[in-house]
C-alpha cells in the first residue's frame, strides 16, 4: 500500500472484500490492519479509551476491535499509523473523530466526521525495522 493515498483507493470501485464488481457501499473499505488507539472523546473519565487493531478503513468509516462495548452514539478518537509513507519517506498517522454506530463488546464501527493525516516522528527502531 505504499504511496497510495485514501483518495486513491477510493476510486477503485473494485469490492475489497469480494475482489469483483462495484461495492454498494458509498465509500468503499480496505482492509487496512494496524494497531489502533482510541478514546471517547465525551467521556466524563476522559482518559476513557484503549487499543485494539483495525479491520477495514474508509474515508466514511473505521471497523476496530476493541476490549469492551463501546456507548453507541458517543464521539471517539482513533489514531493509527498508516501504512503508506508521505513521499515515500515521512511516516504518517491517521487521525480520527466519529461516531459509534455499532459494538458488540469485541469490535466497534466508527463512521468518520472529521479525519487527517499527521506527521510522526521516526524513532531509531522503527527506523531499522521499516515501520
């Protein structure tokens, strides 16, 4: 995935999940695995949150496993790194703000209201190892 950004996958109408015809969803979905961070944002514990690991990604969505239900309804914050590099050199993490549309306790559904691609420091061990 490298240098492909989300606008680009977004144009490929090909259904990630099936490898055929035109997806019927509005935005399509990747299936992007990483390491996610996340936390309700209108939590009155604000450091209400945990981590968990994404399952497929949009520009309209984010499906995550998660470590307990999370209040459907409630505004969250994800962060991840993303795969893709910008420039091919700089690594970068998506940012996240949504609303819980579905979760069952092991995985949330997201749909996106605001998200960016920020910038992250590259540490002598991610460094060596790619990552």
């Amino acid at each position: 995935m490298d240098h492909v950004s989300m606008v680009e996958l977004e144009h490929s109408r090909v259904s990630p999940l099936t490898g055929r015809g035109t997806d019927r969803r509005f935005t399509n979905r990747f299936p992007v695995q990483q390491e996610v961070r996340y936390r309700i944002v209108q939590a009155r514990n604000p450091t209400k949150g945990g981590t968990g690991k994404s399952l497929d990604v949009s520009s309209g969505g984010i499906l995550f496993t998660t470590t307990e239900k999370l209040p459907t309804g409630r505004m969250v914050e994800i962060a991840m790194n993303w795969p893709a590099r910008l420039h091919g050199t700089c690594p970068l993490q998506f940012v996240a703000t949504g609303r819980v549309v579905r979760s069952d306790g092991s995985t949330a559904a997201v749909r996106i209201q605001r998200y960016e691609f920020r910038t992250r420091a590259v540490t002598a061990l991610s460094a060596a190892t790619g990552a």
